[in-house]
C-alpha cells in the first residue's frame, strides 16, 4: 500500500547493519535526506550534502543524538523483542527550519515485519544495501527477491489553520485496487474514538482530510491505523500506522506563576547578591521559538539611589543587584515591573505579558543606639524598691521592634551594691531606672551612674559604636523618717511555766536609724493572745500579768509569741513591730488522767475478760510515764471484787471473784506519774458487768441491762410505740371513712339529668349576696329524702318536688360537643312543656357558696324601663309550667 503526497520528493537512504544485528533506516520528513553509517553499537548521522552543522534531538529519553549526529542509548536497554520507535528532530544551525523523522529499532532476524518510516517495509530477513543495489537473500533454494510494502509518512498539520475544511493531508492506495474493489477507513484516537470526527477518509478514493482546526496544547500528535479491505470486507493488505504531528503556532502569551511576586534583599548587599526569581509558562512547544521565553526589566521605582539598581536574568529570572548602596532607612522597598516575551525575546514577533516584584530591603543593625543627652539626672526616697528613678531615652534608626532596633542598657559603673537596674520599654525602647534594692540616706546621700546602651543583636560588619552610646545619671536620695528597729527580731528567751505574775522577763528595746534627727521611741503592746504579758511604755521592759503554763492552747512547740509596736514621734510617725518568744520549761504540775473513761467485762471471770487502761499527762518527758495504778484501800469492796496488774506501759483491769452481779460500777483507780515529785490522781472507771457469749462478747440483752435498763422501761417503751402506730391507723381509717361518706352524698337531681358538666358550684342564687341578708344554711342540700318520701299519698307541700314517675328527660352525653348545647337546652324545655305530671312548683335548688367580691351585678337591682302597663297574655302560650304565672300578671276577668 502506498500514499501520494503531491509532491515528488528525493530520498537518499542507506540500509546498514551493525555487528550487534540492529537494522536502523532514516529519512527527514521534510525530503532533507540523511545516510546512516554505524560502527560498533553506535550510529552516525550524515548529510547527503555532506554538511555536519545539524542539531539532533531523540524524544525517547533512552536514546540521545550527539550533536555529531551519533546515536547512543543513555541507559541499558533490557529487552528489544519488539520495535523500538522514536522521532529524531534536526535542525540547522543557520537555518529557522525544523525537521522530523521516525527511528525504529529491532533486532537482525526478528520474527515480525520491521515497517521503515516513510520509506519502506521490510521483511524479518536482513538485507544489505551496498552502491544502490539489493542483493537476494540466502535460503535452501537459492536467492529470491523479497516484496516491499509501501507507507505513509508522518504528517505534519499546523495548528489553528483557517481551512477550508475538511482539508486534504494523503491519499491511501493500495497496489491491488485495479484487482479488485478497496474499501479504505481509518481507525485510531480521532477517528473513531474520542475525540472523534477530527479526521476522515474517503472509503473509495482513499482520501484522508481533517475536519476542523487543531490545537497543538490539546493534542500535539495522532496515531491512526488506515485499513483496506475488499467488497466481502476480506483485509487486502496489512494495516498501515499513520502519525499526524500538530505544528505548533505561537498563539499563546507567557503567563507569569503569580502577577505579584515578593522577595528581599538586605541593606548594604554587594552587587550580584540574589533577590527572588519569576516564573513564566508558555504553553507554546518549549522546543521552538514559540515557547521560548525571555525576560526583562521594564521599570524600576523609585529611582533611588540609581534607576537600575536590579537586573534579571533573561533566561532563569532571577533577579540580582547590579549596584551598591542598598540602604533600608532610605528606601524600605523597590517596585519592579518585569515583561516575559516568547519568540527567544524578539519584541517584533514575540508575545508579551508583565508582572510585579515586590523588593524589600530587610534591615541590618547597621545604626548603633544614641541616648538623647549626656546626662540623666533623678530622685529616690531611702527604703524604697520597684520606684523608678528616671527613664533614659535613645534613639535608633533601624527598624522598630526588632532585634537592630531593641535597646540593652547596662549600668557600668557607681553602683557596686546592686541598688538599681535599668529596664527597657518596649513599645517606647527607653530605659526605665528601677530601685530594687532599698538606699539608705545616712550611708548614702547620691549615686553617679555610668550607662550604655546596645542593641540585642551585634553591629553590622564594619559598624563602629557612637560615642553617645554612653550617658552618665545623677541620683539624689531623699532622707525619709525610718521606724524604729529592734535589733533582734524575733527574740527568742527561756523560762519555766509557772513564773509568778510580775516578774520581770526582758528589755525588748528598739533603735531609730534616724542618727541626723534625735526622736523619742514609745512601746505598745501589739499581739499578747493569752493575755500574760505587758510592756513598759518608755524602756520596753517585759513582765508578766499572769502565770505562764505551757500546756496552754496558746503555746505552740513550747514556745509562746507576743508581738510589740515600737514608734518614734516624727513626722509622719513611724513604727516597728518585734516578735518575742518565750520557751516555757515544762516543771510536773499536771497530774495523770485516767485512759478510757469507759469499760466492759464478762460477769463471770475469763482469761480474755479484762481492761487494758493508761494515762495521759499534759506534762512533757521526764514529768509523764511509766504511770503507776493502784486500788484505794476504800471501799473495801472494791480490792475485794478487783485486781489490777501492771505491764510495760500500761495496766489491766480484772475480776478478782469467780462471778460478779451484771450492772455498771464505778471503779476509782490512783494513777501517779514519774515526776518529781510524783502526782496522783484518783480517777473512776466506768465498768460494764454484762453476760457474754462463747466468745467473750456481750450479748444483746446483757448489754442493754448492764447499760441500766431494767424490764420495766423497756416494757414502758414498747407500749408507747404501740400506742404510736395505733393513733396513726386511726387517723388513716378516719380519713378514708370522711372521703367515702362525702362521694355517698344524694343529689336531688338526677346525675344523668345534671347539665352542670364542668360548672363551679356556687352556694348562693344569683349574684345578689351583695345586698341582701340571706341565710345561706338554709340552701344547703338536705342529708337524705326520706321526710319528703314517707309522707302519705297526696299530702305534700307546693315547693317539693312530687316522687312519682316522670317522664323521660334526653340525657346529655357524657363528653357533649359544645356546639351540641343549644340543642340539649331545647330538647329538655320541649320534654318539660309536654309532661302533665309536672305542675309548677317552687323546687328546691342546690347551689355553694361562691365566696364575696363576685363581679356580677345584682339581679335584685333590676326594674322595668316602661312605667306602663304591660301585657303578659303571652305567659299562657308558654305551657304548663308558666300557667300560674300567666293567672297572677295575665289579662284574665276580674272577679
């Protein structure tokens, strides 16, 4: 199968092998023709034209071109059982011009067909080309002539083309199409898949066209396969690749990563020192002067100290300094605006797009820190701390509140003692002159200081310090009346407790430091919590009020603190306190205490029943234990019942008598301790007698009788509990009865006949208690019916209600809609109207009261609007139940 281009074209190709058995043929798409020469594993490139100055370049990274034109794998290709393809760009040096050609590789001897770009197809046997011959290969018959297919070459469709479309690029024809009939289609990315319908064939005529413009940064190439086949769809000849390679067109603008880019320099930078790079991206082809980007500096502002003070580099965009004389105190920032153009720069074709470089000048400690004047000058009162003197102001050029900016001040001389110290303001950077350590006007009345000051971070290179970095400080004390001091604070003096009252301890006397002002020094006594001590007003002399006991609440440790006030008559007055500590000898004047109070022990004698007691003593050591416990000789009885033994530190208490009456005894004990001389105490014991169990413990009921309980109280107690529950099961049986007699209470009115469904109760009719005097006991509800029931057969009063069988009232129903209402109202006036055993009678209505204060109006107040007569015939047309009424106010004859 071959293809017409339209063009008549010249090839110089040359077949070579290489003694690794690699078959490699070459031919530039653009008829520019190259011969290929190998030698050992590489391979070398040469013009037809015999001319070297050609550039190559592989788009397969694992083969490169030497600009010699020499062929070479960057690294070990592993595996070449099948083709290896790849383009091979050249362009002269002198000439704008591009060219293309498709390499394929694969080893000598390969089963498969081995297509030859452009050219022709060989077969898997090798052929050897040698003066523009072919010679037959060998084989078990001799030589024969091997068949060559032909194919298509790469096409090359710029991209953006205004048309027409569809356009022409090839012609597909097969060498048997005068044969038979040839279908022809196309197959690949688009064709028949997306994107689809960009290419097309004419299935007869083998003609190829492109339907629409192309975009190189869509798509850069196409792989399409072109097929024959016959009427019966039977494949003619072998399906052919077709490469379509878009060429690119400078249609598009560098486009810079950011619009605003910031980067910084120091001050002082020497010439050549990176600032920051720009970045621009042109999607145009990298590998033509279409994508080729240059850069350069529009603008500079400001001007200062020179117009030019960066420049960029076209290719990378880095941007440098081209000048000294950087200086951040003068000019803190550069604006630069910087223009990237395609086409290698060429500002007559090239495509254009700016940015902006944002340059600061980041700072350098390159200004030392000037105080303001030479001397500072400031006042102290003595005894003070945390007062500032003076504050000492600086300043500093370089940048605020940084490093380059922030003051250090030092005190380098006149104040050995550490009395003062210089701390730095920060938002202001002055130097506040603190106290911290109190002055005293008679050892020093003035201080002069020596200052410097620094800056956190070091001096610029080269950077000398000013000489008004140093200041010297005058500081005044002022003479304040000091408070008297005693000398020994606290004063710590020994007695023994008991000291009698007023005996003389100590003088606790203060001094006014005040040695230039002759002042007069009073005391008082400030704390004395137990009240034992006083203090002479003029000398400070201490005596006692009381006796001292050291086993007070007041003494802690042995030691009993008293503080006093010692104040002198300046001006304003001052004052001292003194703390004085007295340590109270411990001298036997507490006698033991018995240690429990309380016992129990088994009624009969056990080995295990007995009571372990002690003492405690208020006194200290050597005044307390051993103790010794002894039984008084009276009463007798108690030696006789008792016996009592002594251990290490303690004693027990036990029967002397096999068994003794349960009860509580009282059991005095003498208890003495290890003074000198010794004290006793005579101490009681309460001692439980009770029964015990197997295992030595009281039981219950011989507990609560040895606690003193005899049958009597405990029956006494039961019977009040008893008498207890009793009165509360009254009251509980009296509470349900009065609840069940009140829902038993009779109704006159029927229930099923009461419509007063969710209506309060009221004991009064109407809302006249306003006005009138009624007896309302009288229009409470009777207790029962049975006088009115009893009474004999028509013998009963007009205003009681007849007991005889009425007629049959409507019964409401028991959750009644409320528009339902009114028609209940109405059905039982029509019932009522038409019952003849119903005559009109005065019935005794039930109501509550419903208390005073009702907003209804009285119905007693009503009269009649008209003073004439009325007409009350239509009384009659009212039923039965209105027939009296019509009698008394109707127009009947008069008798």
């Amino acid at each position: 199968m071959s293809a017409v281009t339209g063009e008549s074209t010249a090839s110089c190709v040359k077949d070579l092998r290489t003694p690794h058995g690699v078959n490699l043929t070459v031919l530039l798409s653009n008829s520019v023709p190259l011969s290929l020469s190998l030698s050992a594993s590489l391979v070398k490139f040469e013009d037809c034209q015999r001319s070297r100055e050609v550039g190559f370049v592989s788009s397969d990274p694992n083969f490169s071109v030497r600009p010699d034109g020499t062929v070479y794998t960057e690294q070990e290709v592993a595996n070449l059982s099948e083709p290896v393809q790849f383009m091979v760009t050249a362009r002269g040096l002198h000439d704008p011009h591009i060219w293309e050609t498709t390499v394929k590789l694969a080893l000598a001897g390969h089963p498969h067909p081995l297509p030859l770009t452009k050219v022709m197809r060989q077969n898997s046997q090798q052929q050897q080309q040698q003066g523009g011959t072919h010679q037959r290969g060998s084989s078990a018959n001799g030589l024969r002539r091997q068949k060559r297919d032909w194919v298509i070459p790469p096409i090359n469709v710029p991209e953006n083309s205004r048309g027409p479309f569809p356009h022409m690029l090839v012609r597909i024809r097969s060498d048997q199409d005068k044969d038979v009939g040839i279908r022809y289609s196309i197959t690949g990315a688009g064709a028949d898949q997306p994107p689809s319908g960009i290419y097309n064939i004419d299935p007869i005529s083998g003609n190829m066209f492109v339907t629409q413009p192309l975009d190189r940064e869509e798509r850069a190439s196409f792989h399409l396969r072109a097929h024959a086949v016959d009427m019966n769809g039977n494949q003619v000849e072998n399906p052919i690749d077709l490469y379509i390679y878009v060429i690119d067109m400078n249609d598009n603008r560098p486009e810079f990563q950011n619009q605003v880019y910031n980067g910084s320099v120091a001050e002082g930078s020497k010439p050549g020192s990176s600032v920051m790079q720009v970045t621009a991206a042109d999607s145009d082809d990298s590998t033509t002067a279409n994508g080729m980007v240059r850069y350069r500096i529009l603008s500079q502002t400001p001007h200062s100290p020179i117009p030019n003070m960066f420049t960029i580099n076209s290719e990378t965009g880095d941007i440098v300094t081209v000048a000294a004389g950087l200086d951040r105190e003068k000019v803190s920032q550069y604006t630069i605006i910087v223009q990237a153009t395609d086409m290698e720069g060429n500002l007559n074709f090239g495509l254009s797009n700016t940015a902006t470089a944002l340059i600061s000048i980041t700072d350098i400690n390159d200004n030392p820190p000037e105080l303001t004047v030479r001397t500072f000058s400031g006042e102290v009162p003595e005894n003070k701390v945390n007062v500032v003197v003076t504050n000492l102001t600086v300043v500093d050029r370089d940048q605020p509140h940084s490093p380059n900016w922030n003051a250090v001040y030092r005190i380098v001389s006149g104040d050995p003692s550490g009395h003062f110290t210089i701390r730095t303001n920060p938002i202001t950077n002055e130097g506040m002159l603190t106290v911290v350590k109190p002055v005293d006007f008679e050892m020093n009345r003035a201080f002069m200081l020596t200052v410097v000051v620094s800056n956190q971070a070091h001096l610029a290179s080269g950077i000398q310090s000013s000489l008004q970095s140093t200041a010297g400080v005058t500081i005044s004390v002022q003479d304040v009346n000091e408070p008297p001091i005693f000398p020994v604070n606290p004063k710590m003096i020994r007695f023994e407790e008991g000291v009698p009252a007023g005996t003389t301890l100590t003088v606790f006397a203060a001094q006014d430091p005040d040695h230039f002002i002759h002042q007069i020094v009073r005391y008082s006594k400030l704390s004395d919590p137990a009240n034992w001590l006083k203090i002479n007003r003029t000398n400070g002399q201490i005596t006692t009020m009381a006796l001292l006991d050291r086993e007070s609440i007041y003494v802690k440790n042995n030691v009993y603190e008293a503080t006093f006030l010692a104040f002198d008559n300046g001006s304003p007055q001052a004052s001292g306190t003194g703390t004085l500590q007295i340590y109270l000898i411990d001298v036997n004047d507490n006698a033991p205490v018995l240690v429990p109070q309380e016992a129990q022990v088994c009624e009969r004698a056990r080995p295990n029943s007995r009571v372990n007691i002690t003492a405690s003593d208020a006194d200290a050591d050597p005044n307390v234990g051993p103790f010794v416990f002894e039984l008084p000789s009276f009463p007798a009885s108690v030696r006789r019942n008792w016996t009592i033994s002594r251990l290490s530190d303690y004693a027990q208490l036990r029967l002397r008598i096999p068994y003794l009456e349960p009860g509580v005894y009282e059991i005095p004990i003498i208890v003495s301790d290890s003074g000198n001389p010794p004290l006793s105490n005579r101490s009681l014991i309460r001692v439980k007698v009770c029964p015990c169990d197997d295992n030595g413990d009281c039981s219950t009921t011989g507990a609560v009788a040895a606690a003193g309980l005899g049958t009597g109280a405990i029956i006494a107690i039961l019977i009040c509990i008893i008498i207890l529950l009793s009165m509360v099961l009254l009251f509980v049986v009296w509470m349900k009865r009065r609840e069940k007699e009140r829902q038993a209470k009779p109704l006159l009115i029927d229930p099923e006949d009461d419509v007063r469904d969710n209506i309060l109760k009221y004991d009064e009719e109407g809302g006249g208690e306003e006005d009138q005097d009624y007896d309302l006991s009288q229009l409470q509800q009777p207790e029962s019916l049975e006088h009115i029931i009893n009474k004999p057969t028509g013998v009963r009063r007009v205003d009681e209600r007849p007991v005889i069988a009425e007629s049959q009232y409507p019964v409401r129903p028991s959750l009644p809609h409320p528009g339902d209402i009114g028609d209940f109202i109405n059905d039982g006036l029509r019932a009522a109207d038409n019952d003849p055993t119903a005559p009109p009678y005065d019935s005794l209505l039930v109501f509550d009261y419903e208390g005073s204060g009702s907003t209804a109006g009285s119905v007693s107040s009503l009269n009649s609007t008209s003073s004439e007569d009325q007409d009350y015939d239509y009384l009659n047309d009212w039923g039965p139940r209105f027939k009296k009424l019509a009698d008394l106010y109707g127009g009947g004859d008069d008798d």
